[in-house]
C-alpha cells in the first residue's frame, strides 16, 4: 500500500504515520517451557520496534514519519490508535483470494467495522499502480436515506480539497434479478424511480454545496455499483458504512471492497 499512501498524502497534504502492533499472545510453546512471559515479551516488542523502524524506510524516513508500537488484538489496537490519536485517515491492504474465508474475521474486515475514521482498502496494491498524481477522479456511491448526507459531505469537501472531480453513483434495487443493469439516467426502465432519486440527489447536494455529477443505474445494488465503477476512470470509490452493522448492510460493504475495480475508502454513516 505505501504507493496509495504516498499518493493520497501528497494529495491532501497529509502527514504519514507507520504503526504496527505486536501480538503478544501468539507465544509458541516452545517459548513458554524455555522463558519467563516478561522475557518473551521484552523480546517480541525490541524485534517489533527494529522491524517498524526499518519498514520502508525510504518511502517514509523516520524522522518526517513517526512509528508507533503498540501490542495486543491488531484490528482492536489499530481503531482505538486511530480514535486516540484523532487521526483522519486508517490505510490498509485486504487480503486477495477468496473473500469470504480470507476478509471476514480478518483484522481489516475488524478494523472496517469498528473504525471512526474513514479507512482506505485495497486488495489490488500488488498488481495496479496507483494514478498518476494529477488523475483525480472520484467515485462517492450513496443511498437516499438522511444518514447519505454526511457520506456525500465528506465525499464533497475531500474532492474539493483534493481538487478531484467527483462524481455520484446510486443504484435502484431492481425486483428481477435478471433485468440488465442499466446505468444511464435517460432509460424508460424505472422511469418514476430514477426521477425521484434525481431529486433526492439534487436535495442532498444543494445542502452538502455539491454540484458532482450523477449517475443512476438499476439492478442488483451490488452489481449495478460495481457496473457503473467499472465505467469510470476512477482513483477510489467512496461508500458509506454503519459502526457496527450486520447482515446484508455488513455483507454490502465487504463485497464493495472485494469487488470494486479501485481502492474502496469506507465512510461512517
């Protein structure tokens, strides 16, 4: 990931911090027969400190990137590091392969939902670089409901920050799951649906200040936001997610960053 951190701190004009947490309760046995719980201890977090201190330490040298060390449960000690520490930003790669065995439980998928801060993810960091510096195209996906209003500020003050172009993308549940997906705002397909998302969305943005342009597309909502991302030259999709949610909201959110062609940065609702 150090190549999208990079990027995104000169973007936003941001300051990079490097933590890593040590997880004292992976012990072997063969350690717990041989030495005291405090020698294993003291050990584990000098090898912690030397591996953090010479972690990219070309990319990030020490002494414009502080390091912080802590140990304990990694997803838990990275979400209340973030929130202490009131940091903007957490990034922070999934794992690839298949995503219901290798992300959920993972300490991103922990991290996703317990986090306040947006967090930045991508599994595609070994294979696609990262656009160049003045690509600044931005995809926000948002619901109609109240809670789509902090996501679409967030998303409207960051792009505008940023000098990034934003653009909307929202997806009407199709009730047949074999209707195409239609991404285009002008077909006849759920014509009274999509014009009162229009105006919703034109609600939304006249009172976050936006004027981002739209695009609605109707079908499967996972699919139908992946169709429209994948029709877009974009840097990062922006999603909003609920602290703490479950079930098909949960499983939306963590398709969206298994799925998405681009790095998925994830939003409290």
């Amino acid at each position: 990931m150090a190549a999208y951190v990079q990027r995104a701190a000169a973007i936003l004009g941001s300051k990079v911090s490097l933590l890593h947490v040590v997880d004292l309760a992976r012990f072997n046995s063969f350690e717990l027969y041989t030495r005291s719980i405090l020698e294993m201890t003291e050990e584990h977090l000098h090898v912690g400190r030397e591996r953090l201190d010479s972690f990219l330490a070309a990319e990030f040298p020490i002494s414009q990137h502080p390091r912080i060390l802590t140990s304990g449960d990694a997803a838990t000690e990275i979400a209340q590091t973030a929130r202490n520490g009131r940091f903007d930003l957490i990034v922070m790669p999934t794992h690839s392969g298949y995503f219901r065995q290798m992300l959920l439980g993972s300490t991103t998928a922990k991290v996703i939902n317990d986090a306040d801060c947006p967090v930045l993810t991508s599994r595609h960091a070994e294979t696609i670089a990262p656009r160049p510096i003045d690509h600044r195209e931005w995809l926000c996906s948002i619901g109609l409901s109240s809670n789509s209003e902090r996501v679409l500020r967030f998303a409207s003050q960051a792009a505008a920050s940023a000098q990034a172009r934003l653009t909307i993308i929202h997806a009407i549940q199709s009730g047949d799951s074999g209707l195409p997906i239609e991404p285009g705002i002008q077909k006849p397909v759920y014509f009274a649906e999509r014009h009162e998302a229009g105006q919703r969305i034109a609600e939304l943005q006249q009172k976050v200040g936006s004027q981002a342009a739209v695009r609605i597309a109707v079908g499967s909502v996972k699919e139908a936001l992946i169709e429209a991302a994948r029709q877009s030259d974009a840097d990062v999709l922006m999603i909003g997610r609920s602290p703490g949610a479950h079930g098909r909201m949960r499983d939306l959110t963590y398709s969206m960053v298994r799925d998405s062609p681009y790095p998925v940065l994830s939003i409290e609702r």
